[in-house]
C-alpha cells in the first residue's frame, strides 16, 4: 500500500521522462507562437493575414483530430513522437533556410506552420493515450496540473525569449532554435520505455474506431457538453490571440519588432500558470458547474480588460485574468473527461473532445480576420468577449448544473 501511494506521489520515471521531452516541444512551440506570426505581418503589414496565420497553425485539429486520436490508441506511441518530431524539424528549418537562399515567401510561411500543427496534433494524441497508463488514475488530476504547470512556466520565458530574439535576428532566424528543440526531443523519446496498455485491435477500421470515440463523447452528458462549452471559450481564445499583434500596434501603439508582442504572450503565460494552481483545489472543492461558469465569466472580465485599459501595462493584467479563467476552465473539462474514459478510449476520446473544444481557436481566429477589415480592432475583439459571456450563459442553462465534483465522477 505504501508502496502505491509513493509511486502517486511521485508520478514515476516515465512521466519524468515525458514531461522533459514535451518540455523541449513547449519550448519550441512558444518560439513559434510570436515568431510566425510576426514573420507574416512584418512581411505583409496585414492584421488580417496574421491572424488567418493563427489560425492556419490550429486548423490541423478541425482537419486530422479524429484519425490522429484513432491511430494513437493502435500505434506505439514511440513511433508516433518521433515522427512527429522529426516532421516539425523540418518544417521549422526550411524556413530560415529558403530565407538564407532568397526563395522565402508568405505562402512558404503559411504551410510550415501548417505541416508543424499538424504533426503535433498527432504528438497530442498520443500523449494523451499514454498518460493514463504512465500514472495512476487517482494521480490524474496532479499529472495534468504538473504537464500545465511546466508548459506555462515555459512559456512566461519562451514567448519574451522569442520576441528578443526576433528583433536581434528576425522572426524567421529565430526558427532555427525551434528545429534545434525538435531534435533533442527525437533523442529524449527514442529511450523512453513505453508501459504495456491496452490497444485496439489493427482488425478494426479506422472509422470503426472514431466513431466508438465521438460515440462515448455522446453518450456522456457531461463529457458532451464541457467540450460544446469548450468550443466556446476557444473561439473567444482565437479571436484575442488572432488579434494580438494588431492590438499591440495599433490599440497600445507599440512596436512590431517582437518585445511587446512577446510580453504579451508571457502576460497570457502568466494567467495559465496562475489558472493551474488553482484548478487542482478547486477541482477537489467546487462543483463542476461553478468552476466552469466562474472561469468563464472571469477570463471575460480579462478580455474587457485588454480591450479598454488605458495604459499597456493595465492591459496585460487583463491578459492575466482572461487567461487564469480560461486555464481553469480547460483543465476542468480534461481532468473529468480523463477520468470518465476507459483506458482503451483515451486517445481518440480526448483527441476527439480537443478537435470540437479547440477547434474553436481557428474558428475564432478566421473570424478576427475575417471581420476586422470591416469593424476594426476594438470590434472584432468585443465580439471575442461577446462569446465568451454567451458561453457562461450556455453553462448555466446546460446539463452541468445537476452534477457535483470532479471527485465525485
């Protein structure tokens, strides 16, 4: 017994293990979150087209979700990281390289970013498959906290290291470093011992498999309904982070060259690093529903903030609080929906849940880029916070509110 408890308390080698390599995949990815983004609009002077480019990274979710959650639960996961690592390698790299040679342009930027979102879509899959069998269930909770808790602080340093470093080398050298992360995360998980789970059969079909994972996702209110509202607080999500590098410039009157957009991110870092916090105590002492609407309501709170403070540095608290309800609110719906899910569904259940919930984000990006020639920046970030508030509105009337605890399910 004793025995058992210090393998929960100490979550294990191999989850020790997974958290280093995806640490070298966060550190890359926050690079990326300012440097791409910036690269377009410093190319183009377009708020549209950098926020068509945020949501050209996330669309892969809407697009490979669901055959990536159905091949993680059949696949070694081994197999499925390193291929995955490779392949945002060389996305990354073949960007300062066409940059070196004078062949680079706008559209080169647009499918890096692409082929790099989808390749980590399937790294989410299979992560998301392994873990419970890395960890106790009853230690779930703790290991999702944990993987949050070392992405966001990674990412209060990554995104300020990468707004420096693109104004020292511009954003397209910066990518050199993010196919330097890629590589030491291919070693890291070419030693990483997988532990035995239970697979589905290869006999069954593909689509035999997706549709058992979004028929779990049916036949669990709970589960159903904490991804539509998911879906929600995402596309709110997508329009600010869609919206950010405009917003910079053209609302707080800022530069491009990479600082402010990269202190942005970090305020955003910050807000999900106080949101993981939180959640494991309130995931143990509020009911369901409480925490999903009160994350909600506080991540709009945040974005009125950003949208109408009077100074940048007022406006990146706002950032702060919107992101802290948002975590929140994402880490609630993971940790239920992890452990209402049978060992043997967890990959393409989550992938699946994660391909609607998030699946929001691009949305909401093509939406900002889609309105804000028409409406403005102030606007089009109004209709951010707008989603957010109908969301809360949404949780209050949905099933949620006759359940109790995460503790409880």
């Amino acid at each position: 017994m004793r025995g058992r408890r210090t393998r929960s308390q100490s979550l294990g080698p191999a989850f020790t293990q997974l958290v280093w390599a995806r640490a070298l995949i966060w550190i890359a990815g926050a690079i990326t979150k300012v440097a791409l983004p910036l690269a377009v609009y410093q190319r183009t002077g377009s708020p549209a087209l950098a926020a068509i480019l945020t949501a050209f990274e996330s669309t892969p979710y809407l697009l490979v979700g669901l055959p990536a959650g159905a091949l993680a639960d059949r696949l070694r996961t081994r197999t499925v990281v390193i291929t995955c690592c490779v392949v945002c390698g060389l996305a990354s790299g073949s960007v300062p390289l066409a940059a070196a040679t004078g062949v680079l342009t706008t559209p080169h930027l647009f499918v890096a970013g692409f082929a790099a979102g989808c390749a980590l879509v399937f790294f989410d899959a299979a992560m998301f498959a392994v873990l419970p069998a890395v960890v106790p269930r009853d230690a779930l909770v703790r290991a999702y906290s944990t993987t949050t808790a070392v992405q966001t602080t990674i990412a209060l340093a990554g995104p300020a290291a990468g707004g420096v470093l693109a104004a020292a080398i511009t954003p397209v050298y910066t990518l050199l470093l993010d196919s330097l992360m890629f590589a030491c995360a291919t070693v890291v998980f070419a030693s990483f011992r997988e532990p035995i789970r239970t697979r589905t059969s290869r006999e069954v079909s593909i689509i035999s498999t997706i549709v058992e994972g979004i028929r779990f996702i049916r036949g669990s209110a709970v589960v159903a309904t904490m991804t539509l509202l998911g879906t929600g607080n995402a596309t709110a999500e997508g329009v600010l982070v869609g919206m950010l590098i405009p917003t910079v410039v053209h609302i707080y009157g800022t530069s491009s060259d990479g600082g402010a957009v990269g202190l942005s991110y970090t305020m955003i870092a910050v807000g999900g690093l106080l949101g993981t916090a939180v959640s494991p105590t309130l995931a143990a002492r509020v009911p369901i529903p409480t925490i999903t609407i009160g994350g909600l309501l506080i991540g709009a709170a945040g974005f009125a903030g950003w949208i109408w403070a009077p100074s940048f540095v007022i406006g990146l608290l706002g950032l702060v609080v919107f992101q802290t309800g948002g975590t929140v609110v994402i880490l609630n719906a993971i940790t239920v929906r992890a452990r209402l899910t049978p060992d043997a569904l967890q990959g393409r259940v989550n992938t699946t849940a994660r391909m609607v919930a998030w699946g929001g984000q691009p949305i909401g990006a093509y939406l900002a880029g889609g309105i804000v020639g028409i409406i403005g920046v102030t606007g089009t970030l109004s209709v951010g916070m707008s989603i957010l508030l109908i969301t809360a509105v949404a949780a209050a009337c949905s099933p949620l509110r006759h359940i109790g605890r995460i503790a409880d399910h």
